[in-house]
C-alpha cells in the first residue's frame, strides 16, 4: 500500500511539468487552434537566459526569474508577429510545420551558444531536497512546480471565463470574422496569447532547471504536455492539467506493476487511444472536429 | 587520320593527367592522412562529446610539431548526436566522399555497432572504439584495435571490490538499455556467481527516462547495500539524488564514463561524494608529468574558452594516441596493411591510458585486439575531488 500511495505522489509530482506545458499548449490552441510544437523550446530559451543572468551577471534568483519570464513574453509575442502572422494562405498543417521550423531553430540557436554540456542551474532549493511524511517523500521543487501549476491553472480559467481580454480570446477562436467585426483586434489578441503561453511554458523550463539542463531538457516534458493537452481536449485548462497528473499517475504505476521498460511510451499509447476512441479529449464537450 | 590520333592523345592524357591514381591508400596524399571520427555534440549523451573534441586538439599539436613523416593529419569529427542512424550515415558519407584512411575513437557501443561491420566489410582501421564493449573484440576484427578497457571487467572490477573489500553482499544494477548497460550487467553477474551470490536487483533504464522515481523505488524495495549505475551522466545524477531525496543510501559504483568527478560534483550539487568508479587514464586535477604537459601544451594553446580540461578530454587523446603511434612506426610508405602490421607490434605502449598490447591477428584470442584489460578505482571526495583506491587491476 505504501508503494502504491508513493508512486501516486510520485506521479502527481512528474505530472506537475506536464501540467504546465500541456497549459501552454491549450492557451494557444483555444485561440489559433495550432499545436505548438516549439512550446519547449520557447521555454528553453528563456531558461537558458536565466541562467546566463544567474552565473555571467551573478543577478540573484528572483529579478533573473523575472527577467527571463519578461523575456518569454516578448519572444512569444515576437515568433507570432515576425513569423506565423507572415504565413500566406496559412492552414494548420502550415503553421505546425511553421512551430517546428521554430522549435529546431531556438535549438540550433541555444545549442550553439550555450553548448551541449549538461549543466546545472543555481537555486535556492536542492533539486533533491525533500519532505518525508512516514516513508513517502515528495521532493521540495516538485511541490513548488506542483503549487505553482495548480495556482497558474485557476489564474488562467479565470482570465478566459471572467476578463475582456480573456473573453476576447475566445471570441478569436470562435469565430475570427464576427470577432473583428465586434472590434477585436484578432491580431493583437493572438500575439498576446503566443506571449501568455511562452510565460507558462517558462516556468516550466525555469523549474525544472535546477535539475540538469541541456538543449534537449524540454522535449519528453513538451510531448508529455502536449499528451496531457490531448487527453485533456485541447481546449480545456483543466481538462489539461488533470490529465496531466493522471499521465503522471498511470507512467509511475505502469513502471511500478507491469514494465519499466516501457514506463515512457505509456503517454504515446495514450495518445493514439483518446484519438482513436474519444477524439475529443476526456473533459471537452464541443469541437469534435478539432482534436 | 590525324585528328582521330587528336582525339586519342587528348583522352590519354586527361586519363593520365586527371585521373586519380588507382594505386594510392584511400585517405593519404602527399601531404595528408585523413581520420574520420564520431562523437554527440549534441543530445542525451552530449557530455561525452569532449572525447572528440580532446582528439581534435591532439591532432593540431601532432600537426604542429610536424605532423607524421611529412604528412599533416586532416581530421574529419561530426555530430551523431548519439544516434546510431546519424553515425551511419555520417561514416558513409564521409568514407564514400572524403575518403578516410583510418577511423578514431566515436563515443558509444550502439552508435559503434551501427558502423563496425562496413569498416571492416571494407577494410577500414579503426582505433580505441570509445566504449568497452565486447562487441568489439568477440571475435577479434583485423582492423579494430580496442583499447578502453571491456565494461564487462569494468563491473567484474567494481563488483569484486565491493564484495572482497567493502564486505559487501547485496549487489544491484540500474543499466542503460542498450549495449553498453547489458556489459556492464552480463560482468556483474558473472562476478557475483564466483562469489556464490546473484544481484538484489536488475533495473533497466531507457535513454529517453527523465523520471526515474520507479527505478530507484525498485532498487530501494531490493534493500541493496551496494548499486552498480551503467547508465549515462544524466540517468546516474538522477538515480544518487533520487536515492537521497527517498532516503535511500547505499554504495553507488559507476563505470568509467562517470568518473570526471569534477563534472559529475558540478551536475549532481555536489551528490557524487563517495561515488567508486573504475577509470584507466590520470585524473586531469592531478600532478602527473603527461597531464600537466597536455594541459599546457594542447588544451591551453587549442581548446576554446568553454572547454573544461576533464577526464571525457583527455580520454580523447588517449584513444589517438595509439594511432599516432602506429601511423609513426609505419613510416613514409603508408598503407593500410602496412599500418596494420605495425598496431599489431605494438606492445607495452604507455602514455595517458592503461598498458597497451597488441598480437597478431588470431580469430581466437580476443587479446590480439584488445590492447588493455587493467583499470584501478577511484572515489570521489568533496568538491570532485579524487582519492585513488587501488593501483592498476588486471582482469582474466
């Protein structure tokens, strides 16, 4: 029993990244109905600034945070203004090859200048630092990417249900037309979606920093959240995070009672089940079409 | 009349002038001997990739100082990223286009495996495979001289001293699932069965496994005393500092890839304290006369800025130097047999690395090819710090 309730933490705790980037890929699919495949990498940059702020400038932990979710903002905003907005004739097979032409150039762009060496971000806490309750433990930075998921979940279902802004997104994603012509500048409103969620990506990349970092730290939490996001429906903030945690869940107990060889496959099979059995996500009610 | 014998003339002398000459080694000029080498610049196993870096910047010295019997040593290094489809491809185009006249070193079994049949299907030398897998020597190829010492003695090293001297009885794995992790498995077994015992617990590790609560969960519930990580840098941190964070404390032994302890202290925060690890070449914070001398003379004339003088690069130069060795002996007249003849006299050949012999080929003694089978302990203290546990052991 004390195995069981430890990977269900365990698994609550992984899920938490994958929470976050599965927000980040909602927040711009509700709006632009892309799935955006540089997610990680976006979340990369900006963790990369951070830690050059930390160790080339020796800033401290929090206006170096701050910096560099300043940054992600500006480059979401910059990527949907310079790049996707370009697109001619865009459709949305278009733009996923446009977000993945993004995603290997921030690559090719950190690799290059921070190189390919494991490195390790300065904290405030160990990466490895834990709470031990009896035998479970739970580890401190996991709890903080684990407050810090569900606090930007509400922050955020908030925002789309009750601010103009948020109202204004949705209006974006469901009808481009009739929103601009109610007034919405559709444009803006998308540019700042693309901000929003580089933001939320960031804390992830930010997080999971002081536990190793290297160009390709991103890519099993990207796809794991993209997972997460489509278990979820794509379009539900909640839907999202929840699934998330039980990805976390089902990988610890699938590595714990029946393989651990094939522990990180599990989100995969997922995938391909939800698209073949319910496509439409566990929590979503409408866009069948969509997902 | 006169113009067809024109035409003729002009033909013969484009086909005698322009022509390549059939005659010559593939990868030697006049002027030039090309050596082609693997290595992940980028990806899961990017911290290795100093191995072929460290190369690079030995062979810049050798050209320096004059190069081998008036030729210069053009060197040919790209990325592979650690995947065995990039290294196939890589080696291909480069050996059909270029021309290699030897390869070097090329981090990792798997990506290893992927190429080792076409260089020797061709005849292709290739010197010190970066990894010490069996695979390389069962059975002995003419053209693959191994010199990293074999993972599967590595874990028989490790276990033998973790039971003789430590006292220790309950031993477990967590291995990568790959080539490289089922070596250091196949010599953990083995060496617990001379001692009458099996292992507590075999945990296999994906390269793709970031979260690796399971894993230590597993081997936590075996109630080891000692854990045999043969796995990558980054799966090793996260398998000591998960252990810690659960409260789980056993001896961990890693392999030889893990132990640049002044990289692995920096990656774990200073978790890697007490870690044993097998290892063949003088740690690069030591005073020894040839680590000093390679600093001064190769790593601070060559390397850039960010380069980091560590155990991954001076491995680089420790596979090469064989080579180099063997490419002197043969002299002016290079040619691959020629070369070949000449790695195979090499004997008692010591620099950076362990002890070097080689024989003549024989289909049934893998130490024709694998130049060393010694490595010694060591373990690391605060601040990557190393003390040295044992002198050189042999293995049978």
């Amino acid at each position: 029993m004390l195995d069981f309730i430890q990977m269900v933490v365990s698994g609550i705790a992984v899920g938490s990244t994958y929470a976050l980037m599965g927000l980040a890929m909602v927040i711009i699919y509700k709006t632009s109905e892309v799935p955006n495949f540089a997610q990680g990498e976006m979340a990369l940059a900006s963790s990369f600034l951070a830690m050059m702020l930390l160790t080339t400038l020796k800033m401290s932990v929090v206006p170096a945070f701050c910096l560099a979710m300043g940054f992600a903002v500006l480059l979401g905003c910059f990527l949907e203004f310079a790049i996707l907005r370009r697109a001619k004739e865009p459709n949305i097979l278009g733009m996923i090859v446009i977000t993945i032409g993004i995603e290997m150039m921030i690559l090719g762009i950190v690799s290059w200048k921070f190189g390919a060496e494991q490195k390790t971000m300065p904290f405030p806490i160990g990466p490895y630092d834990s709470f031990m309750i009896r035998d479970i433990f739970l580890g401190q930075l996991e709890a903080l990417i684990l407050v810090s998921a569900l606090v930007l979940m509400t922050v955020l279902f908030l925002f789309f249900r009750f601010s103009k802004l948020g109202l204004a997104m949705k209006a974006t994603q469901q009808n481009g037309i009739a929103a601009r012509i109610v007034g919405i500048r559709t444009n803006r409103i998308l540019m700042m979606t693309w901000g929003i969620s580089s933001a939320v990506g960031a804390v992830a990349g930010l997080l999971i920093s002081p536990v190793m970092m290297h160009p390709y730290m991103m890519w099993d939490p990207m796809l794991k959240g993209f997972a997460a996001a489509v278990m979820g429906g794509m379009t539900s903030l909640p839907g999202a995070v929840f699934a998330a945690y039980l990805l976390g869940i089902i990988e610890n107990l699938f590595g714990g009672y029946i393989s651990i060889e094939f522990k990180s496959v599990v989100a995969f099979v997922i995938i391909v089940m939800i698209l073949c059995f319910k496509p439409s996500g566990l929590f979503s009610k409408h866009y069948v079409k969509k997902v | 009349m006169k113009d067809a014998l024109t035409v003729l003339f002009v033909i013969l002398a484009l086909f005698l002038g322009l022509a390549p000459d059939l005659t010559a080694e593939e990868g030697i000029t006049d002027t030039e001997i090309h050596i082609g080498q693997w290595g992940p610049q980028t990806g899961p196993a990017a911290a290795w990739g100093a191995v072929a870096r460290g190369t690079g910047d030995y062979f810049k010295w050798i050209n320096e100082n004059g190069g081998i019997h008036g030729r210069k040593i053009v060197y040919h290094m790209f990325d592979d990223g650690y995947n065995p489809a990039k290294t196939k491809a890589g080696v291909k185009e480069l050996q059909e286009g270029t021309g290699i006249f030897a390869w070097v070193a090329g981090v990792g079994t798997s990506t290893g495996l992927a190429v080792k049949d076409y260089l020797m299907e061709k005849k292709v030398p290739w010197i010190g495979p970066s990894a010490g897998s069996m695979h390389w020597v069962s059975p002995p190829e003419k053209y693959l001289f191994a010199i990293y010492p074999l993972y599967f003695y590595e874990a028989k090293i490790l276990v033998k001293y973790a039971v003789e001297t430590l006292g220790k009885k309950k031993i477990a794995i967590a291995y990568l699932n790959d080539e490289y992790g089922k070596n250091g498995l196949e010599g953990m077994i083995e060496e617990l069965k001379s001692h009458g015992l099996e292992p507590v617990a075999q945990v296999p590790v994906e390269a793709k496994d970031e979260d690796l609560k399971p894993h230590v969960m597993e081997l936590k519930k075996s109630e080891a005393d000692t854990v045999l990580l043969w796995t990558t840098v980054g799966h090793s941190v996260r398998i000591v500092g998960t252990a810690k964070a659960m409260g789980f404390a056993p001896q961990f032994m890693g392999s030889s890839t893990t132990s640049d302890f002044v990289f692995m202290n920096y990656i774990s925060k200073g978790l890697w304290e007490n870690v044993i690890c097998s290892t063949f070449g003088p740690v690069t914070t030591s005073d020894h006369p040839l680590i000093v001398k390679f600093k001064a003379e190769i790593f601070d004339k060559y390397a850039p800025k960010e380069e980091r003088y560590g155990q991954f690069y001076t491995a680089g130069i420790t596979y090469a130097e064989p080579l180099i060795e063997g490419l002197k002996r043969t002299g002016r007249d290079l040619t691959r047999e020629k070369f070949v003849a000449q790695m195979e006299g090499l004997k008692g050949f010591q620099s950076l690395g362990p002890e070097i012999n080689f024989k003549p080929y024989d289909k049934n003694d893998i130490y024709c090819r694998q130049g060393t089978n010694t490595s010694f302990l060591i373990q690391a203290l605060p601040n990557g710090e190393t003390k040295i546990l044992t002198d050189w052991i042999k293995m049978e």
